[in-house]
C-alpha cells in the first residue's frame, strides 16, 4: 500500500468515529505483475456505512450490532469478499439521537460515498436519515424495529428486525390467550416507543381487550414511580411496556418497590441480557416476544436456520465471551443481505442497482427469520419468526401457549 493511501486511510479513521476497514490487499487501482508477465488489476474495495447507537441509551443495542459487523466482516474478506473486492464498513456513532443519524449520514454519503447504509439502530434516527438517503438515492437496511420504517413505505428503505405490526398483535394474542382483557400501556416518548404505543392502540379492541391507563416517560428517565403508582392504582391485570432502552430494567425494579403484582410483558426492543442484569430479580416473570435466537432448538434443530444460527453463535460467543443478542442478529441479516446482494450483480453496479437486487431477496436464512422481500414489503417477516419468552432464574425460557 502507498504512503499516500496508508495517510488518507488514518484521516479517515481520525474523522470518523471508527472505520471498520478490511486491510487484506489494497484498494487502489495499481496493476500488479506476478512475475509470469500477466498484469492483474487489484479491484477498489466496496464501502457501506453503518449508522449505530455506540452511546446514549441504546448503547446497548449498538454495542453487539457493531460487534457482528467486524466480525462478520473479517469472515467475508477472508473468503474473498464480493467477487474479488474487498468490503469496508464505515461506522458512525449516533449516540441515540435522531439529529445525528442525520449529521453522519451525510458524512457517510458526502466524504465516504458509501454504496448503501445499515441503520440506525432506533426508529427515530432511522426516520431522521431518510431525506438524506433519499436526496442520495442509495439502500438503507435498518435495524430499528419500528413500524413506520417500512409501512411509510420509501422503495430505498429496508428493514431487518420484527415491526412493531408484527410483535405487537403477536403479543396481544397471547394476553388473550392468558384470559386478560384490561391492560396498562407504558411506553417511552422516543421514537420506537410511541409507534409501538399507536399499534397497541390501534389493535387491542380487536383481541377484546381494554387500555385502563396509559402513561409515558422519556428516553434516559430513571424514576417511573409516579407514573407506576396511578397505574397500580387502575384495574389493569398486565403492563404492556413499550421501549428498548435501559428504563425497562427501572419500571421491573420500580414495580417491585411498590409491591405491583400485575405481570410485565415488554417489546422485542427488551430482548437482550442488559434489562435482566438491571432488574435483578425484579426481572423474574417478565414476558416479551422476539425471535429464536435466544433458544436456537426454536428454529427446529434440523433446519438450515438452525444451522446458520448456531454457527453464528457460536463465532461470536468465542469471539466476545457471550452469546450474541437479537441485536447482534439484526445486524448480522442486515450486512449479509446487502453483501449477497451485491454477490448476485455484475461489475460495475450502482446504488439503484443494489437496491434492486436487495429487494429481489427471496428465502435468505438469516438470524431473525427468513427474509423474503417484495416490491410492496420490505420487512419479509412474519410472526412464525416469533416466541414469547419468560424471564426466569436470571435467564430466559420459551412460554408455550
């Protein structure tokens, strides 16, 4: 590698916040000679961008995300990455806030020229992404599992875990399965927290079931004690919590506080060992559905998900020291469907190119489920790719109907 490259490599990793950048071979446009006569010209890497919560109160879901992108990408590169280039991801932290998924999309697309973006991990940062992405014409593949991502349907946009459309009538079928017909909505103000909130809404008549009250608290808030007080005081037999960030754990610690017997069911956004090693045992008993990765023996055990799974598990746990979360999973589909994506198209693609051929995705096996997208869908999941689970002795089991 020049000198001059190697020194515009290392601004670029001082400008940005981490550059996740295959460094096996070189990206320019030299042509080499292996001695025989024959000149082989090295290929230009393909650049994506990632948009991730590394801080702020979804660091925790950004952490295992940019954990699988590294990891996954060595895999790619070591195997020759996309047709013989070599792929780079550029990471930009969010930090949980909407306006700067915005900022660093636009450093992403203006100073990388990246080819497509996974992200964000937030429903709110995802949507505040989308003007750019549309000014710039190039794939999104979020990881943000808010209904609005893909049913304000943008033809660029695609999304890699569960809507709020699926988790939450799935979740209301199981209250009524469990006879309860009155329900407390706790929901955070962000953005994937009110969308989940209006689902709830707009759904829970249809499963006999009544809200009784309804209450809300911010993003990074660390009291919810007035607002669990009026509901203790309601006929509420359920809470239904509706966020992803670290407030779950103090709504489970603040209900035992107040001595609350009601039981807790949260949202997928809750599917990750942070809220039960913040709740303590407070955590005991709470219920939300999310996919089959925390009980791989779900997927079937002689089924290629299985396979894809476990195998996925299994690098990233001797990789990290711990079993890879949902969030993990989410990224895992999202860089693997933009990157077989780019294995199906000839030389020379662009953007809208890319684009096309991720949505001509039919039966890939990723970690969330089977993805099979459409013109008009661009999740591809269904609620066969979900399970309730019940939190129990500081971890989680299956709750069969």
């Amino acid at each position: 590698m020049t000198g001059m490259r190697w020194q515009r490599m290392l601004s670029m990793v001082v400008a940005l916040t981490l550059v996740v950048a295959s460094l096996v071979g070189c990206s320019r446009e030299d042509v080499t000679d292996s001695g025989g006569g024959d000149a082989e010209a090295v290929k230009d890497p393909y650049v994506i961008g990632a948009v991730l919560s590394l801080s702020g109160t979804y660091a925790g879901l950004g952490e295992p995300e940019k954990n699988t992108i590294v990891m996954e990408l060595e895999r790619i590169n070591a195997a020759g990455g996309v047709n013989g280039h070599q792929v780079e991801v550029v990471i930009e932290d969010d930090a949980t806030d909407p306006a700067k998924a915005q900022a660093a999309t636009v450093r992403l697309i203006e100073q990388v020229d990246v080819v497509a973006i996974i992200g964000a991990t937030g429903t709110g940062q995802t949507m505040g992404m989308r003007g750019d992405i549309d000014r710039a014409g190039i794939p999104q593949v979020s990881v943000a599992g808010g209904t609005v991502i893909t049913s304000q349907f943008d033809a660029l946009v695609f999304q890699t875990p569960w809507s709020n459309s699926l988790v939450v009538p799935f979740t209301l079928n199981r209250l009524q399965d469990e006879g309860i017909t009155k329900i407390a909505l706790l929901y955070d103000t962000g953005g994937f927290g009110t969308d989940g909130a209006a689902v709830v809404t707009d759904h829970v008549a249809e499963y006999g079931i009544m809200v009784v009250a309804e209450d809300t608290f911010n993003p990074g808030d660390t009291d919810m004690t007035a607002q669990l007080t009026k509901i203790k005081g309601s006929d509420a037999e359920a809470i239904v919590l509706w966020n992803a960030g670290k407030e779950a754990a103090i709504v489970a610690k603040n209900m035992q506080q107040l001595g609350m017997t009601q039981r807790l069911y949260g949202s997928h956004g809750n599917a990750r060992k942070e809220f039960i090693d913040g709740a303590g045992d407070a955590a005991e008993g709470f219920r939300f559905a999310a996919g089959k990765i925390l009980s791989p023996e779900s997927y079937g055990t002689d089924t290629e998900s299985y396979q894809v799974a476990t195998e996925f598990i299994e690098r990233y746990t001797e990789r990290y020291g711990k079993a890879p979360d949902t969030f993990a999973g989410h990224a895992y589909d999202a860089l693997h469907l933009i990157v077989e994506a780019m294995q199906r198209l000839p030389e020379g693609f662009d953007s809208i190119d890319l684009r096309d051929e991720i949505e001509r995705t039919d039966g890939f096996v990723g970690i969330g489920g089977v993805f099979s997208f459409s013109a008009t869908d661009h999740n591809g999941m269904s609620d066969d790719d979900l399970v309730m689970y019940r939190v129990e002795n500081g971890g989680w089991v299956v709750e069969t109907p």
